[in-house]
DNA sequence: TATTGTTATACTCTATAACTATA
DNA sequence: TATAGTTATAGAGTATAACAATA
C-alpha cells in the first residue's frame, strides 16, 4: 500500500496529456475546432459562418435541393435550418421556388449574387486548405481526408 | 446568356456533396461528430460526458493538477470549468487539496470512487476505439492520430 | 500589478414537441 | 397516414466582464 500513496500537496509542472492525445475522438474534436478557427476569421469578410458556407456551397451545386434534402446531407434538424435559410434569403443568397412535383416542398437556388460570393468564398476557403495543408503533405492531406471519411460516412 | 439560364424547377434527386467531402475542416467536423455521438451511448452508464472524461483523465494521469492548468490543456475557458469541477466533486470523483505553494491555486486530485470510475471508463473508451478503429487497420488509426495532431498541436 | 478561482450573464448551438399544408 | 416546412421553446455549449483572494 505504501507505494500506491499519493502525496497530495505536489505540484503539477508540465500537464500530461498523451492519453487522451491517443484517442480519435479527442483528435479529430480539436483538429476540428483548430481548423473551424481559422475558418471564422477568414469567412468574416463574406459573413459565412461554416453552417452558412456548407448550405450555400450545397445550394450552389445543386440548384433546386429542397430544405429536407439540405438537413440529410448535412445532419441539420429542419427547425435549425429554418433560421439559416432564411437569413441567406433575406441577404438575397438565395431564392425559394415552388418545387416542380411536389406542392410542399421548395427548391432552393443561389441567386446572381449569391453566386459571385460562393465563388470568392470557395477560393479563399481553397487557400484556408492549403494553409491548413501547409503541415501536411498534398499526399498526407488526401490520406487524411480519406481516413476521416471512413469514420462517419 | 441563354446558355446559362437556369431551370428553376428542376428537382434534385441525389444531393452531391463532393465539393465539402474536399475540404479537412467539414470532413474532421464530421467524423468528430460521429465519433462523440457513440462516446456519449457508450459513456452514459458512467454518467460521463466527453469534457467530463477529458477532465477526468487529466486529473487522473496528473493528480495535483490546477484549473488553470486544465483549462489550458483542454482548451476550456475558466468560467465554464468551475461547473464541471464542482459537479465531479459533488459526485465524489474529484477532491480538492492545497497547492504547496499557491494559496490561490487549488490541486486536483482523484478520490478512490473516482479512480475504479475511469478504470471502468478507460476501458471502455479503449473499446470504442477499437470499434471506431474497426473501420480502419492498426496502422490507419496510428496515421490518422499523427494528422490530426500536426494539424492542431 | 498580475493571476487563480469564481459569479453572473449573454450568446450560440442543438434538440423536442407540435402545428399547417400537401402527398 | 406520412412528409415538408415551420414555430416555439428548452437545454447545452461557449463567450465576456468583473470581483475577491493571493502572488
């Protein structure tokens, strides 16, 4: 027993933190928050928050995707993304269009200018990857981006 | 401009998010996401949250520690961790001794019920990351942790 | 004067229940 | 009866300002 005594009144220098650092969920949550970071201060200018930048970026390439379809892909539940859309609308990102076949539903589509800043938007989140990826080898970020991808698709 | 008119009732049948799979920050997000989802199921017979088993496991592999000290580790802001101390302590996983030289500071440490918990608990977390791990091989989860950290640390 | 731990508080994010219009 | 979109609302997570005690 004596050996496995603690004595509580010894100071703690250098923080040890390699067992949770072994773990993929400790990981990849601050991997992730690091780069949602940097992500913020670089889409201030476009006043994109990441939520806002992935609904425009899926509006932009695929014109007429209904809300549904929005909250499945994303993992959004649809009273959170009420909210989103229309703030996107009223900042004239987006039109809603009554659905072709389905009285419903509404299809979504970036408008003119939603277009132009999906496009600035999209190169700087380009340069954000390379900055993120500068740690990285091109090699290393695709065996990255594939690695998560099996996790949770 | 004809050639770039839009069809606005054009219904979308698959949703392709290729251009976000792209992109490490929606991916680690993602998978992030995925991975706290099955801690949490897993962790909920310990009654311990994510941040709760972090700040655990801190406290466990450096007894003595100080909030700040845990704070910055974990990338918790002070205010916020005053709840998650007090709640551990209330449930008799934690106590709270003198530091040997700061009479502001206070040393975490452990109690007896508190170690057997994340015994239990690190064994369990082990499990999950075979689980997670099941997807990958050995080797893949060695790598994937090792990007992870370069992006973050 | 700076730091530790704390309170109060506000803001954002996420989650659930329930409604309407249409299928 | 089920689904799309919506409202209201509750809860969790995250943020800043300010204070007492100690360095």
């Amino acid at each position: 027993m004596r050996s496995s005594v603690k004595s509580p009144s010894v100071a703690v220098e250098q923080v040890d933190t390699t067992y949770l650092e072994s773990l993929i969920g400790y990981n990849a949550r601050r991997a992730a928050l690091s780069v949602i970071g940097k992500f913020l201060e670089k889409m201030a200018v476009y006043d994109l928050k990441p939520v806002e930048f992935s609904v425009m970026s899926v509006i932009t390439h695929n014109p007429g995707v209904t809300s549904r379809q929005l909250c499945a892909s994303l993992n959004i539940l649809p009273p959170n993304l009420v909210g989103i859309v229309q703030a996107l609308d009223a900042r004239g990102l987006i039109e809603r269009l009554p659905h072709p076949h389905d009285g419903r539903a509404v299809g979504l589509h970036t408008t003119q200018q939603g277009n132009e800043l999906m496009l600035k938007a999209e190169v700087t989140a380009a340069e954000l990857e390379m900055n993120v990826g500068a740690k990285l080898t091109p090699n290393q970020v695709q065996t990255l981006v594939t690695l998560l991808q099996k996790i949770y698709l």
